[in-house]
C-alpha cells in the first residue's frame, strides 16, 4: 500500500510504502496496543504517532495468536526515534510477554550494546521494574537477566551478540532486534541470527534502517522482495535482483501465497521528490516537527541545515531515506570495470604479492585488498578480507605473512594510518604511501583500466565503489579517490588501487618467499 501524508508539515504517521492489515486492527487482533499501554503506564512514555501507528500494525495477530509478520522492516531517516522503539519492545517483552530470550545485535556491536544499556538503565531506574532484575551482565555477552517467578519459572534474558555468522548461534530468541539492516553486505550473519527464532512459533525479528546502497546485499533483497509484492509502487528498476524462482519455489509460493511473513515499513521520500520538498522531509522523517511529543525530535530547521551541509548523495539517503542509484560510471572509462572482471584469475606461481589496507570513512570497517601478477604479467587484484572494526586487522596480517611481500598503508592521516605503527611492531615490512603517490597510483590503476590490463575478482564493497567513486582533483592534474563525496564506502577500491602502486613499486630484495595463497573474498 502506498500513501500521501496530511497537507501539513508534521512528520507523516503512515509510511509512504507498506504492508497492510489482513483486518481491522483492535486490542483483539494486533498486540500493538498492549505494547503502547506498556510504554506508557510502565514506562512513562509518550510515543509518536508514527511509533504507535507502527506497532499497532507490525504486532498484528493471526487467528490462532501467533504474530502475523516473522519479519518486520522499517526504513526510516536518521535520527527518528528507532531506537525508543527497541528499548519499549525489549521490555515488553520481558516484562509483559515474559519472553525468554531478546537477542539484540548490529553489524557494529557498540550500537546493540548501546540499545541494551538505554534499556538495562531504565530498567535499574524503576522501583517497579528494579525489583525483578537477577543480575546484569556488562561483560561479554552482554545480559540483562529477569529473575524466576511463581508465574514465569524461568529466566528472561536480554543478550548482545554479534551480527556475525556465529553471532546469534547456541541461542533460540523470541525477539530479535537488528539495527543498521543497511550494513550487512552478505547473508550470513542475517541467516544466523534470524534462524535463532526457528525454535519459537510466536518469535519476531524486527530490523531497521534508513535507505542501503549497492553494498546493503540483505536490505536491498528484502526492499524488492516487498516492492514486488505490494505492486513495485517505485517501479521495477530492483527486479533482477531477486533472479529467477525455480520450479519448486514457484510451485511453492503459489500455494501458500496467503502466508506473509514479512511485513514492510518504509518512510521515505518519493523518487521524483526534490530534495527542497518539505512534504517528501515529513514522509521520511515521521517525527518532524512533533515538539509536542518532545522539544528533541527532528524539525524542519533541522533538515533544512542538512541539506546545506551534507553532500547530496548523503542527504538522500540519511534525511530523505532515498536509495541512491549507482550506474556503471566512477572514476574509471566507461565498461572499464565489467570488461576486466574475471573470478578465474589467479596471480602466477612464484609472482610477489602485496597487500594494502584501507578503512572506511566512519572507522566501521576495514578491507585488505591483495595483488599478484599473472602468468603475462598482468595485476590480479581481489579483496581477501573484510570485516567490521579494525581490531582485527594486525592479527590478521601476522597470521597471513608468509602470503605477501609487504604491505602498503596510508601515511597521510587517512583512517588507516594509525595502524601503521602496530604492523611495524609486528615486523611487518610497511610501505607507507602518501603525497604524490596518491595521485601517481589512482594513475596508474586508470592506466590499467583504461588499456584492460588489470583483472580483478568480484566483490560487492569494491564493485560498488569502483563504478560509484567520486574523484578530487588535485595541483598540476593528478586525481584521487574523494571518500567524503563518494555515494558508498570507497575503502575497498582505495586498497586495491594501493596494492597495485604497493606491487609496481616494491624493491626487488623485498620480493621473498610467500605461500602460493590464492585470492579470496572471506
């Protein structure tokens, strides 16, 4: 179903796109309104309209009482009130529903473990609330535990765990909350932790989101697969990402179309709004202007600075919540990139190898990209890990050594430069670039491109970034990457493009015994 808000400049209650009732919504069918009493008789809180419109519609009931929606996705602007949301919900669920298990997580731990906090101090704040807390746990994992009863002989725990493919495994939760959908760029750390709810007939995963980009794998088949079935109230520009059903698949979805499991929430900015449309700001950004709610909600003022002091690709998809298309252009000559894809090269045996790595803008993730020469001589390049943070990087390189020659960072105050001295101090043999070598190599990687003499491996943070980057141009002609006004992380593509300057210019006696590992994406 898709909507226009009240002419009026309030945040819009109904989202733009969603998936509607089977019937009528009461206290009899959606669990939603025992939920909003919860908030406000337990907790004390006022909730926006858009909040409570939300539960109301994503805890509806089929009729034997199990939830409707195994999945509810909400996509909303930043800064909107998501994370009162999963504060009331966990302790419903704990306190009201007497759940055993709230699992919370994020690709970046520190925002689940600051949702779980938010909820372990207004649980410790509450005389009420206090009495029935058995212990809290600050260590790892994070716990809140609710202590047994004459009613609920049981535990009620909420844990943290990691949005990684062991993150949610050894636990069975009847809720699980997801934040920041947009980042996960594969499915395996969705599939462990969603999975975790097999065991509970009534469980629910609620994940969160403001608009993805070409690297948010999960969140743009999930946003497809529900724009498809509701009518692509956008268009079908997405569909060939869901591929082709097979036989079986086909046969099965006919019989049991009746059986939705997933229930979409979108509030964002309609495609063709302009980005000084201040009903397209109310549709994204449901709690604009709502001051009688609270004086700290989002307002027009607000936005409006945003829009001055953002970049336009950031401002679409933070404050309008608006995907940002990526075409096949970036930094390199048309087709550049497709031409030289090729996932059976491998780097020649006995050929140096060098890796570089690079950081993400936010310090949220972290990529190693490695370069071999094949058997003509040629550059491989492939990314051969990325992960979330950076603690792992320097074990990561000790524990790989013997698999490259050196390894290259920047040394002009990017991100990654203050690893430079933890890789030195593992022995590491470090190129550090910088300076005009920043120029001299996105150069040279342009050269490889634009005469086809590169071949790289597929990887979707580097293929993003590869035919998205924005560039800056700098004294005397030269050009680099320009992080700030790329439209996705340009880490990957930043890393490979220093391997391949890191291979071209390495000394001849660095280049020494190495495993023969062949490139891989982990």
């Amino acid at each position: 179903m898709s909507t226009a808000c009240a002419e009026r400049i309030l945040g819009c209650t109904e989202p733009r796109i969603f998936t509607p009732p089977r019937r009528e919504l009461t206290p009899q069918t959606s669990h939603g309104f025992a939920c909003i009493a919860f908030a406000e008789q337990l907790l004390g809180l006022r909730l926006f309209p858009w909040q409570e419109w939300l539960l109301i519609h994503a805890l509806e009931l089929n009729e034997d009482g199990t939830y409707r929606f195994r999945f509810v996705i909400v996509e909303v602007a930043r800064q909107n009130g998501k994370s009162l949301i999963l504060l009331v919900l966990a302790l419903w669920h704990l306190y009201a529903l007497d759940s055993k298990m709230v699992i919370g997580t994020a690709q970046d731990l520190a925002r689940a473990e600051k949702a779980w906090d938010e909820a372990v101090q207004w649980a410790e704040g509450d005389e009420e609330l206090a009495h029935f807390i058995e212990k809290v746990d600050r260590g790892h994992p994070k716990m809140l535990r609710l202590a047994k009863t004459d009613e609920t002989p049981w535990f009620r725990d909420y844990q943290v765990a990691a949005a990684t493919r062991r993150g949610g495994r050894g636990f069975s939760g009847d809720l699980i909350l997801l934040d920041e959908l947009r980042e996960h760029t594969n499915w395996e750390s969705w599939a462990a932790v969603t999975n975790a709810m097999n065991a509970r007939p009534r469980g629910q995963a609620w994940a969160f989101s403001n608009a993805g980009d070409a690297m948010s794998i999960v969140l743009r088949w999930l946003r497809t697969t529900a724009h498809q079935g509701l009518g692509w109230p956008d268009g079908d520009a997405d569909a060939a990402v869901l591929g082709e059903l097979d036989a079986e698949m086909e046969e099965y979805l006919a019989e049991h179309a009746d059986e939705e499991m997933t229930g979409w929430f979108e509030w964002s900015a309609p495609p063709k709004a302009k980005r000084t449309d201040r009903q397209a700001w109310a549709q994204a950004n449901p709690s604009m202007n709502h001051t009688e709610i609270t004086e700290d909600c989002v307002t027009e003022r607000a936005i409006a600075g945003a829009l001055r002091g953002n970049p336009p690709h950031m401002f679409e998809t933070e404050v309008l919540c608006r995907w940002v298309s990526m075409s096949d252009a970036g930094p390199f000559p048309e087709s550049s990139w497709a031409d030289t894809l090729d996932n059976t090269a491998r780097p020649a045996e006995g050929s140096p190898r060098v890796v570089c790595v690079d950081v993400s803008w936010s310090r949220t993730h972290a990529y190693v990209a490695r370069v071999g020469l094949d058997d003509d001589g040629k550059p491989v390049a492939g990314i051969s890990a990325d992960r979330s943070g950076t603690d792992w990087v320097i074990p990561w390189l000790v524990e790989h050594q013997d698999g490259f020659a050196a390894v290259v960072m920047q040394s002009n105050g990017a991100p990654v430069t203050s690893l430079i001295e933890d890789a030195k101090a593992e022995g590491l043999n470090v190129i550090e670039w910088g300076g005009a070598d920043l120029g001299i190599a996105t150069g040279k990687v342009w050269d490889h491109m634009n005469e086809r003499t590169l071949r790289h491996l597929e990887h979707p943070g580097l293929d993003a970034a590869a035919t998205s980057a924005a560039i800056k141009v700098l004294a005397q002609g030269a050009w680099v990457i320009d992080r700030a006004k790329s439209p996705t992380d340009a880490a990957p593509l930043q890393a490979v493009i220093g391997a391949v300057w890191g291979l071209e210019t390495l000394e001849p006696e660095s280049r020494s015994a190495y495993e023969d590992e062949e490139l891989m994406i982990v």
